[in-house]
C-alpha cells in the first residue's frame, strides 16, 4: 500500500490518500474540505477512487465527504456511530468555524472494532479509539505498519478532550491500550502535524510516556 498526505482546510488537517498497487484503487481517508486539490491528486496519481474513510465527525475531517460521496458515486466508511451527533451536526460546526456551508451525512457502513476495510486488494484493520470523540476510530495497514490515527494521537502530543462527550480518560486508555501493542515500529500520520511512530511516543510523548 502507497500513502500521500494531503494537508486541507485552515486547519492544515492530513488528509491521507491511500491505494493499492496492483489494483490502483484508492481511498481518502478524513477528506475534511479542498476537494479539488484532493481529486487532483487522484488524477496525478493515476488511481481510481473507490470509497471515503472516516476517522471521526469534526469538521476538518469530514466536511468534504458528503460533496465527494454525492459527486463520484461512492461509500462513506466511518466513524463509529456514536459520532452521529457531529456528522448531523456539521452544518453548525461550519457556521461556528466560519467555514462555508458544509452538509452532514449518514455513511453507508458504520465503523466498529475488529471491523476491516478494502481497498484494492489491500485491508485496513479498525480500531475504535474514543476519547477526542466518542466514535473515533483508528486504520491500521499491518502489511505497510502504517496506522491513520486521526486527532488520537499526535507528536508529543495527544488529542483535545474538552468537545462534547470527550474523556480524557477514555483517551489515554485507547493509546496505551489500543495503539501502543501494534508495536514500536508502526508509523502513524496524525490528523495534523508530522508523522511520528508509536516507539517514539511510547519513550518521550510528555502525556503518554511510560
């Protein structure tokens, strides 16, 4: 599996373009917005576009999803359905933002844990890793030991708990207890800033070390 980072919205969100080498199918992974530097980078790369992936319901992950879903023909995959309440809410999360106007969305299959997504011929292993939100979930490429972790985890840091139904404890708990076993090596993009891998975080991440 190939991955490129796309950064999207004001909030310089890592949007992940991911495919299959062989098949050249592909997924976005958290298409918050910028839809056409994202289908540019489809293009460039020669892929065909075969379904969205959701970490979680915030808007600088998901806000492009409806438009692109609606445009191309394809499914939506993710969050967990406890992020319900962000999705149906998307609408207000632009105008709180200052964003343009963003429409919400049911995806076709909710995301749970030990649940497994396709693309090409390549499989993503789903972690539901709440916390920064109820429904987060996490994708996991054990043949590549690249993990798509959203706002979860970042590079010395961790995610926001303070939004509605945050728990930082619940947080915590999916790092250590979810993330952390996939082993040292794993290499993990966050949902902004630079890639760092589990190893790193485990030995130095001030909120999580130890």
């Amino acid at each position: 599996m190939k991955a490129v980072i796309i950064p999207v919205t004001a909030y310089e969100q890592n949007c992940s373009l991911i495919w299959c080498e062989r098949t050249k199918k592909a997924a976005l992974i958290d298409a918050g917005g910028d839809i056409p530097e994202l289908l540019a980078e489809v293009e460039a790369q020669g892929l065909t576009l075969e379904r969205l992936l959701v970490t979680h319901g915030h808007l600088d992950h998901a806000g492009g999803v409806a438009d692109l879903s609606e445009r191309l023909h394809i499914p939506v995959e993710g969050p967990q359905e406890e992020d319900k309440f962000w999705l149906d809410g998307m609408a207000n999360q632009a105008r709180m933002f200052g964003f343009p106007p963003t429409r919400g969305f049911t995806p076709d299959r909710w995301l749970h844990d030990g649940d497994t997504v396709k693309v090409g011929d390549e499989e993503l292993e789903v972690l539901h890793c709440p916390g920064h939100t109820p429904g987060h979930v996490v994708f996991f490429h054990r043949g590549s030991r690249m993990a798509f972790v959203g706002d979860v985890l970042f590079q010395n840091s961790i995610g926001r708990t303070d939004f509605p139904k945050g728990n930082h404890a619940a947080l915590i708990s999916s790092i250590r207890n979810k993330l952390f076993p996939l082993g040292d090596d794993v290499v993990f993009v966050p949902g902004h800033g630079p890639a760092s891998t589990f190893g790193d975080e485990r030995r130095n991440n001030p909120y999580v070390a130890g």
